[in-house]
C-alpha cells in the first residue's frame, strides 16, 4: 500500500487509524469481489435485474402466468417488461439493452447471428371471419374479401400474400393493425378477414364469434422463440423457468390441430338469426 498500516509499538501489533480504513474498504472490495463471482455463476440462487422483450403477437395476458411463476419462485429476481416488435427486440438485445426476448419467427427462421435462438412452440396459423359473414372458403372468394391486417413487414402477411398470390389472387387490405386484440374486434364486427394465431383465439373464446376458413393447400405456422446475446449467468435457470411456462401454454393450447367451427354449425347460426319473412 506505500503506508505503514500497523502500529508496531505495542505488542502485539494493531491496525492504526490508516489501518483501520484500508481494512474497512478491503472487506467491501471482497464482498463486491462475491457479488460479481454470483452474478456470473449459474450455479448461484437466480437474482437481479431480468430485463424481458416480448414481441407484439404474444404480449397477452397469458403471459403474465409464466412470469408470474418466476418471480415466486425466485423472489430475489425484479423482471422489466417490454413490448415492442421483432427487429426492434433484436436490436435492444445486440446493444445490451434486454436479456432475453421471446418472439415469433416463420418455420426455419433464427434471429441474426450472433443471438441465441431456441424455438419453444408452433402454432397454428388460420384465416378469420364473423360469425354471420358469408365469404367462401376458396381463394377467388378470399380475393374479393377485406383484409384487417398486421402492417407490412410481417412474416405471417408475406406468408399469406405469398400463398394467394400463387393461387392468382391479392389481398384488399381494408386496416393494418399492430394488435391482435383490436384486429380480432374489427374482424367479429365484419370489417374484413383476419390472419390470427389459433391459440389466441382458444385463448380469447373466439371460436363463437368467428369462423374459420381454409382455402385448398393453405398451411401457414409460426414458431415461438426464446432469443438472447449470450450467457446470463445467475439469471440462467430464471430464463429456462420462463421457457419452461411459455412452453407449457402452448402445449396446453394444442393449437397443432386445427382450431374451427364447422361451416355447417356457422350457416345454421345465421339462418337462425335471419328475421322471419
């Protein structure tokens, strides 16, 4: 240290006021020196700052079940939440800025290199309509339909305009919307066709309101994914716990199969709601 830090009149030898101080700074610099040693050990109890993307498709209310159960079983952990959409996730966590998102992605997709993708789920994606609306379930039908939308640059709206579009037909896109809550509202109102996830629409007890069509060959799926920058350390079995609940949901969901109301159970419903002649 370049100090004398004992006084060596006496014996045996004490710490002198310098001593003392020095001490004092050198257990908090060990304690500090532990702290970091946790935070990076995986091995240790789960704590700190978790900092969470969610993508806008799965920022639901379900969600809160699987964050929920890690924060009860890890206490020590404070989770910050973001909802944002896909490229701007993947940037916050290329600058440092989130821990982990969970997002969708088209089959076969993985985030840019050098983030960490683990796929969790699939789910089923289908083609929407009210309850009482008469659009046919063929694509010249779909072509002459309205569309409520995500906005341009979704994976799920190239997928569907991609399939039409090999069949001879473009979507009339009447809304582009960001929010499955509100796109599904303008669809059970009859305002056009909807491209919504069948777990959602389990999830929200829309299969009454809304019919389901499937033109010839249609097939249109995404996968949920974990995605993160690298280790993380302490927080490491607080992500799996996560992974583990979001998986959980869509198993439970079985959205695999596909998600419909009969067609004949649909044109008995608006029969029935007809006024007599």
């Amino acid at each position: 240290m370049g100090a004398e830090l004992l006084d060596r009149s006496v014996k045996p030898p004490r710490l002198n006021s310098l001593g003392s101080r020095v001490l004092e700074q050198a257990r908090d610099l060990l304690q500090r020196t532990e702290a970091l040693k946790s935070l990076a050990s995986r091995d240790a109890e789960p704590h700190g700052l978790l900092r969470i993307g969610l993508a806008h498709p799965l920022a639901e209310g379900t969600l809160v079940e699987p964050i929920r159960a890690l924060t009860e079983k890890y206490p020590r952990v404070r989770v910050r939440l973001l909802s944002e959409r896909t490229p701007e996730l993947f940037n916050r966590l290329l600058a440092g800025e989130l821990d982990v998102a969970a997002v969708p992605l088209p089959e076969g997709g993985t985030a840019p290199p050098p983030l960490q993708t683990i796929i969790i789920a699939t789910d089923r994606v289908e083609i929407v309509q009210a309850a009482a609306g008469n659009v046919n379930g063929d694509w010249k039908s779909l072509g002459r339909a309205s569309w409520v939308l995500n906005p341009p640059g979704c994976f799920l709206r190239a997928g569907l305009i991609d399939q039409m579009s090999r069949a001879g037909f473009t979507p009339m896109i009447a809304a582009e919307i960001h929010n499955m809550h509100l796109q599904l509202a303008f669809v059970q109102a009859g305002y056009g066709l909807g491209l919504l996830p069948a777990r959602f629409l389990v999830k929200s007890n829309s299969l009454d309101t809304v019919e389901v069509l499937r033109p010839p060959s249609f097939d249109l799926h995404m996968c949920v994914a974990i995605v993160r920058a690298g280790q993380l350390g302490a927080l490491e079995k607080a992500v799996e716990l996560l992974e583990h609940g979001i998986r959980n949901l869509f198993e439970a969901a079985n959205t695999n199969k596909p998600a419909t109301r009969s067609r004949k159970g649909a044109q008995a419903k608006r029969r029935k709601a007809r006024p007599p002649k």
